[in-house]
C-alpha cells in the first residue's frame, strides 16, 4: 500500500482562517448579516427615540442592543484568536489511499477517507487550506503549502476522492 508523509507548522494565520471558515464559529453568511441587521436597527430606532423624546429607556435600551451587537460579532473571533494561539500547530500526517494518521502534541488519530469525514478546500488561492472535520469531533487544517510538491496531486487525490 502506497504511503505518503509530510509534516508541517501551521502559523496562527492559517489556525484562524481554518477555524473562520470552518462553519464552526457563524461569523459570515445570511444569519450573521441578519442578526447584525435587525440590532443595528433596534439600535438605531432606540437611539432616535431617545433623541426626540428624552426617555431613560431608549438609551438604555440603545446601549444594551448595541452590546449584543458588539458581542455577537466581537466575541466569537475573539475566541478564534484564542484558540489559534492555544492550538497543537506541529502535524505530522502518514497518508494512505483509504486513511491517514495525524500525529500532534495532542497525541495521533487514524481518520478514514470513507466520507465519515468531511473535507473541503477553501481559502483564497494563494492561502489555500484542506480543512477536514473529522467524524467524532475534531478539526484538522492542512495549508496546501505544507504537501511537498512532488506528492502534492497524488495527496489531494487520496483527500479529495469523494468530492
């Protein structure tokens, strides 16, 4: 059976781009952009109710929206930062057709490439990552400049196989 290995270290950069877009933390698409949308309006209107009719409760009310508004957007890529910094960033990965092994500080993990475990590319294209949701809980990103270009397309395709 044919073995690939490579190893390689994530920069906080690519941590939190791995967790960014994930999905793991909903920090863009249409929800986030509602929710952001209807505060900023409570916001508002409380804001201008408060300047035309002088009421205690419009400013309160402006500052307590405002908070959930700050808190929904400043709290999940505050803690993103934290894990990026916290993370296991030395990996090393053996590769096979049908599995591959991760090691890290954490300790090692068999993944099978079955399909249990979802994998994508995302990223831009000079940043791009292979982000793998591992089934049974787990993240792993693995930055598409870290696979030697030698082995690098025979790689994606023991990743990619069931895209």
């Amino acid at each position: 059976m044919q073995k690939l290995e490579f190893s390689y270290t994530l920069t906080e950069k690519e941590v939190y781009d791995g967790l960014r877009l994930s999905g793991v933390y909903r920090t863009t698409g249409k929800r986030a952009v509602v929710e952001t949308a209807i505060l900023g309006v409570f916001c508002l209107f409380f804001l201008v109710s408060y300047v035309l009719q002088k009421e205690t409760f419009n400013l309160i009310m402006t500052f307590v929206s405002l908070g959930v508004l700050l808190a929904l957007n400043l709290v999940p890529r505050l803690d993103m930062r934290k894990q990026a910094k916290n993370c296991h960033r030395q990996v090393k990965l053996r590769l096979y057709p049908d599995r591959f092994f991760l090691e890290t500080e954490a300790g090692s993990q068999s993944v099978l490439l079955d399909g249990s475990s979802e994998i994508k590319a995302a990223g831009k294209k000079e940043n791009k990552l292979l982000i793998v949701h591992i089934a049974g809980g787990g993240l792993l990103v693995i930055p598409l400049r870290a696979i030697p270009e030698a082995i690098r397309g025979q790689a994606l395709s023991f990743l990619l196989q069931g895209d």
